[in-house]
C-alpha cells in the first residue's frame, strides 16, 4: 500500500516554479548557437516570455514563504523567487490570494 503525501500550497508553487526555472535553463542549454571563447555559464541566454504574463496563486499566510504586508504587498520568499523567474525569463508576475482550504478533496 503506498503512502499518501499531501503537500502545502507553498510546496506546489515552489516546485512549479522551479519546474518552470528548470525548463528555461534547459531550453537555454540545448541551443544550436556555440559558445563565445571565454563565455561565462553566467550569460546563457534564457528563452524570452516578453509580453507574458504569469499569474501565481498563492495563499499569504504561511510566512517568510508567502505573507502580506502592511501595506498590502504580497511578500516572501516565493514571493522573491517568482519575481527573478519572471525577471530572467522577461515576463511580468501577478500575484492572486487563493482560499486553499480543501481544494485537493474536490
């Protein structure tokens, strides 16, 4: 019998988050163009999103990862790694408090 693991709001976004970190960095990593002599692994280009725009879900109570602060700011450390994503990928961020209780049951 297998176990059955349930994982946090903040669990999903950060590993869909990472998971969209990842596939931009291997996409970068399978380009057909050679690399200039002395290249830093720092310069990759990164595949633009311009134009686009991420909507993250989140549920701001579970700080440092997500919180609000007072001035009504979503901040945390999701918060921060969503913004550098969208940041290397050139896409805009949105962020939307989401109510999570239960939404796995339905």
């Amino acid at each position: 019998m297998g176990v059955v693991m349930k994982r946090t709001l903040t669990q999903n976004i950060g590993l869909g988050l990472s998971a969209v970190l990842m596939g931009s960095l291997a996409i970068a990593g399978c380009s057909s163009a050679p690399s200039g002599e002395g290249e830093s692994s720092s310069s990759a280009q990164l595949p633009s999103l311009a134009g686009r725009t991420l909507v993250s879900g989140i549920d701001a109570t579970f700080p440092p990862f997500e919180s609000v602060n007072d001035g009504g700011d979503f901040v945390g450390f999701g918060v921060d790694l969503g913004k550098e994503i969208c940041n290397r990928v050139q896409c805009q961020i949105e962020f939307e408090a989401a109510d999570w209780d239960g939404i796995f049951d339905r």
